[in-house]
C-alpha cells in the first residue's frame, strides 16, 4: 500500500472485476448505436453557470452535491454532475439542431460527480450512460428511450427492475398545480428546511422519503389532476406506445425527480435488490431546459443510466456476464531463442485478431504455466530448444491436459482453426 488512498466516496475498477463495468456500458450503448443516437463526448467541466440554470439552482445536485471552483485564471466552473446540461449545450454551440435533421440523438458514457455522502451505490465519483434526442416533440421519442433502455436492462439479464412513468406537465399546466400543492403543504407541520423547499420547489417535497412527511402528504393535490388536455393526451400517447411495445412499466404519480428541467413525461428505472439506491436510471421531457440556457425552443428528452448501480443490480440478481475470454493463447517460450520465436509467434497471432498474451520476465517453466493457467487461456504454446530444432511448437490444451506438437510455420492458422 501507498501513502496514498483513492479519495472518500470514490473507488477504483480495477481487473477483473473492471470487465464487468466496460460490459454494462457496452450493452446499454449498443441499443442506442442501433437506434440512430451518435456517439458525443464533452468535458468533465464546465461553466458552473451552465449548471445553476440548467439543472436549478434549488435542486441538491446544484446546491449541495456540485463540485464547483475557480481556476487560477479566475474562471468559474464545476465538475459535471449530470450529463444532460453539458450535451445541450454541445449541440447548440455545433449548431446541431440547426442542420435540418430533427430531433438530434446523441448518446454519451462517462464520469460525473456529487460531493454526497457515500454509502453502498452512491459515490462521489460514478459513471453513466446517456441518450439524449434534442428538438422534437413527440410521444414515440419519449417511448423510444423508454424501450431502449429496457432492452439493455434485460440484454444484461436484469429481471428485477421496474420502470415508473409519470407526468409533470408543461409550462400551461404546470403553476397552476404547483400553486394549489404550495397552499396544501403550508398547512403541513414541516421542518424549515422542507418549509423553503415549499417555496423554491414545492414538487420535490412529493419526493420526500421521510414517513412523517409521506403521512402528511396523503390527499395532497395530484398533477394528474391538473395536467391540460394536451399533457394527458401525450402521456396517454407514450403509455399507449409502451403498453403496445410489451414493455411494462408503473404510473407513479409521486415521481418527480431532482431536476429543475423535467416537463411531461418523467420515468425512473428502479431496481428492487438495491435497498435505499434503488434507482438504477432515469430521465424525461426537458422541453424548456434549451431556452434555460441561452437557446431557442428546443423539446427534448433523455435518459442516464447509472453504471455502478447496474454492476450492483446484476450482484443481486446473483448474474455472471458471458465476458469473452481476455487471453485465448499465452505462450512459454523456455531459453532465450525459444523467446525470440514465441514473442512472433504472439505478435502475428494478435495481428489476427487472436487474444494473446506472453510469459515475460524469464520464468521457468512451472511459474509460466501458471501464468497461462491465471490468464485463462484456452490454449499454451509451449517450446523449447529441442522443439525448435524439430521446427515445431507443443500446443497444449488448457481444458483437457491435451498437449501436441504443430510446425512452427502453420502455428498461427492451427491456432486460428482450433479456435474457431
Ligand atoms: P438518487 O435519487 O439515488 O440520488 P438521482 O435522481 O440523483 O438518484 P440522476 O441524477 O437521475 O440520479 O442520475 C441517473 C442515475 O445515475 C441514477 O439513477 C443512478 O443510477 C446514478 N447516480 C446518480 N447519483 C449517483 C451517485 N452519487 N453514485 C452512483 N450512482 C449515481
Ligand atoms: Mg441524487
């Protein structure tokens, strides 16, 4: 050990356990990869205004959770805690949405961070995968990333998770029910923190997962109840395109997640293994957000799934990745020719493609084959002088015991056939 450890709240990935973490990522990609969302990649860091605005001063990830500090140059930003924000901002500055050709899908993978206090499945550094489609409004785009990422839920083997749908309106409905909570929660007996809440954001005081609170809100006022003819008929729309599409999902009227920017359609995929961080994504309508930040009218909707979440989520439901084997071949050249030979061979093998690897650093023959055996290769080229001599290589079969002779010159496609 080092001086040093990994900083409170973060951890490392680290082989083999890593393979699982780039497998996550890999099946909640490639739905959308398949579904018209371009790959886009934009800094950990930004202007920490574009976050105050775009995902709420109010909200906790602005107000408490942001990493936000000033360079030497005096400039002000914060690491990014959310995706979104920072892909919208991406595609009006490249003028995406501007090139005839809406909505814009854009889908992105990396690191985000929260100053929160970590437990089991919320740290301060974590990785999502997101998808975003900028500039349409229509309920099939909605459904769309709602199906996708069921499809990558279910791609991986999850079984036990569940979507919750529900929606928050738009900007005519919308304060017409915020005022009638506002009046229904002043007459509430709350702390003073949830009393400012009422004032700042009152939907999130729904959220709440106090019971002395949740008791107090039964027979509060519903958004349902308030949502205008064309919310209901978009939502109806989305339910509809769900329903018909076989995927299964919950009307949760309480759901309105911790960003400022949600409209309409907001959905939360939560997974019942996980305890108190249960909610392994979510996303929704962000019809105003683009306006938010210096933009025209731009309705969109997206999702982010989190990585680590879902790494735990397949933990509880007790599954193994199929992860393809990282080595197929390791090779134990014994003596110093054997050694020239066998790192060509290994060089040629890995030019087609075949995943292999090489006993370095002089060992002898027991320790290097138990480096094979680590590495999980299927098979060990084995040679020594006298094979050499012979013009030959020992092909050794890892699972049977198996061991034969093959001509040095046909290695690499004996390799390759047996493989196959
Ligand atoms: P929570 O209610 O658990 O705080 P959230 O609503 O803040 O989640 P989002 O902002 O919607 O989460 O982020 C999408 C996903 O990213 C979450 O569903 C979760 O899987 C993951 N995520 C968010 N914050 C963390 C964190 N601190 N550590 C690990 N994963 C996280
Ligand atoms: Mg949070």
């Amino acid at each position: 050990m080092s001086t040093f450890q990994a900083p409170k709240g973060t951890y490392d990935l680290i082989p083999p356990a890593s393979a699982k973490y780039l497998a996550v990522r890999d099946a909640i990609s490639a739905p959308l990869k398949n579904s018209g969302y371009g790959y886009i990649e934009t800094p950990g860091f930004e202007n920490v205004e574009l976050f105050s605005r775009g995902v709420g001063e109010s909200t906790d990830i602005v107000s408490k959770e942001m990493y936000a500090f000033e360079t030497k140059g005096g400039d002000k930003l914060a690491l990014r805690p959310e995706g979104t924000a920072s892909v919208l901002r991406a595609a009006l500055e490249a003028n995406l949405h501007k090139a005839g050709n809406l909505p814009v899908k854009l889908w992105y993978s990396g690191s985000y961070y929260r100053y929160e206090r970590p437990q089991k499945g919320r740290y301060r550094h974590f990785s999502q995968v997101g998808a975003e489609a900028i500039g349409a409004e229509d309920p099939a785009l909605d459904a769309e990333l709602i199906i996708l990422a069921d499809q990558a839920y279910r791609s991986l083997g999850l079984r036990q998770f569940r979507i919750l749908l529900n929606s928050l309106g738009d900007k005519e409905c919308r304060p017409v029910y915020r005022d009638a909570l506002q009046g229904f929660l002043r007459g509430l007996e709350l702390d003073d923190d949830t009393r400012r809440r009422i004032e700042i954001n009152p939907l999130r005081v729904l959220d709440d997962k106090r019971p002395e609170v949740q008791k107090q809100l039964v027979g509060a006022p519903m958004l349902r109840d308030y949502l205008c003819d064309a919310c209901k008929a978009y939502h109806e729309e989305v339910r509809e395109l769900l329903t018909a599409a076989g995927v299964a999902y919950e009307d949760d009227e309480k759901l309105v997640r911790g960003l400022d920017y949600y409209t309409r359609s907001t959905f939360e995929f939560v997974h019942d293994g996980l305890g108190s961080q249960s909610a392994v994504g979510g996303g929704g309508r962000y019809d105003g957000l683009s306006e938010m930040i210096g933009g025209p009218a731009l309705p969109s909707v997206g999702w982010a799934l989190g990585v680590d979440r879902t790494v735990l989520a397949l933990e509880a439901e007790g599954i193994e990745l199929e992860l393809p084997a990282t080595t197929s071949v390791f090779a134990v050249p014994l003596g110093e020719e054997a050694r020239r030979v066998l790192f060509g061979v290994v060089t040629e093998l890995r030019r087609a493609g075949v995943a292999a690897d090489f006993s370095y650093g002089g060992k002898g023959l027991k320790g290097a084959m138990k480096s094979a055996n680590r590495s999980g290769a299927r098979y060990a080229i084995v040679a020594g002088e006298r094979d050499l001599a012979e013009g030959v290589v020992q092909l050794k079969d890892m699972e049977s015991g198996d061991q034969s002779p093959v001509a040095l010159a046909d290695a690499v496609t004996a390799i390759r056939e047996r493989l196959a």
